[in-house]
C-alpha cells in the first residue's frame, strides 16, 4: 500500500501543470522565443523563473521521398552495417585476441542482414505505405512567460535588447521615499525643484539729486 505522500510525488511527475504568470513576448516559430529568452539569460535575468509555452498543437508529416526496392535495399545495408561495427568492435574491446578482421566480417554480415530485412519489409508494407516522411509535433505560436513580479523588468529588457533602463537621477537634497507596501503600489515622484530667484533690479544712474518738493 502506497503512501499519501509517495503518490503525490509520482502524480507531480506523471501529470505536470502548466506553469503560470505573466506572457511578456509571444513567437511564431521557437527559434524566436528561444532567441528571448537568451537576451533575459545576458542581462542575468532570473530565467529559473521563465517559461516556453507552445500553444495549438498540430501533428506534421513531411513526405521525403518514394520508395524504391533501391533504396530500401540500401537503407537496410547502412543500418545494418552500423550495427555489425558496434558488434565487432565491443568484442574486439572485451576480446584482445579477436582481429580486425572479425570487425570486417561483422560489418558484412550486418549489412547483408540488414538488406534481407528491409527488401522483407518492404515486401510486406508496400500496398500500405510507399513513400518515407519525418512526423513533427509544433505548435502554431510560443509564448515567454515569467512570474507575475517580472513581467515589467522582461518586457524592458526585451524591448531594449537586453540593456537595462537608466533611472533619472534625482534632483540634489532629495532623501529617497520608503518603499511602497504593495508591490503594485507606484513610488511617489520626487518634489519638483524650485524656480530660480531674480537678481535685484539697480537703480538708474546719472540722476543723483533728488526732486525738489512741489509748494
């Protein structure tokens, strides 16, 4: 009987949730969204907390060619004479006295065997299946996601290349505030700075004497 805790661990493994925050850049193609996120890792962004999330799945069968008793013939030749040099040379290895020969004769042997079993195949699958293809799983667009007290710092650096924003300095005798609460809090702007002050106006010269009283 298994307990709580061991089948939670193994449902963790076997049933993973998609992760989730903020989307801050969506791709059409994952070169794109791979390409973002090595600009967030440059500006030692935490990418522990980022994500690639593809979206609308669609299965894909590229045809490569038609098939031919040629071409299975020498498909079937290659694979097996791979499979015969990893025979031979694991005896050779484990074997001192065995030659290189033995390594020849397995790679023969290989490739004849693995042309008699592709022709087979080939025989028996023609009337269902005749061509060759390569089957992809993409999706039709990617998103970056980060947590959701990230999401303005990536946008930045994404939107900048990488660089980090300059704040403004501030102006002098300014004390900085205390950090809002709540992270969504906006910090208060700092005090504008005060007009400059106009010099005093002189006198006009050239008329020292004062004017006479009127009787």
């Amino acid at each position: 009987m298994s307990t709580p805790g061991s089948l939670n661990g193994r449902n963790r493994i076997l049933f993973p949730t998609l992760p989730r925050g903020e989307v801050v850049a969506t791709f059409e193609s994952y070169p794109e969204a791979q390409e973002a996120v090595d600009v967030l890792a440059r500006a030692d962004f935490p990418v522990d907390k980022v994500s690639i999330v593809g979206s609308d799945l669609k299965s894909v069968e590229r045809v490569t060619g038609k098939l031919t008793w040629g071409r299975v013939a020498l498909a079937g030749a290659a694979s097996g004479a791979w499979l015969g040099i990893f025979f031979g040379l694991l005896l050779v290895i484990f074997s001192p006295t065995v030659s290189l020969a033995f390594v020849l004769a397995a790679l023969l042997l290989g490739a004849g065997f693995g042309m008699l079993w592709g022709i087979v195949s080939y025989a028996v699958n023609r009337r269902r299946r005749d061509f060759t293809s390569v089957q992809q799983v993409i999706a039709t667009s990617y998103s970056v996601l980060v947590d959701s007290e990230l999401g303005n710092r990536a946008r930045n650096l994404l939107a900048s290349g990488g660089a980090e924003q300059q704040q403004p300095a501030a102006p002098a005798g300014w004390t900085p505030p205390a950090q809002p609460q709540h992270p969504s809090d906006p910090p208060p702007a700092p005090p504008a700075a005060a007009p400059p002050v106009a010099p005093p106006v002189a006198p006009p010269a050239g008329n020292d004497n004062p004017p006479a009283p009127s009787a």
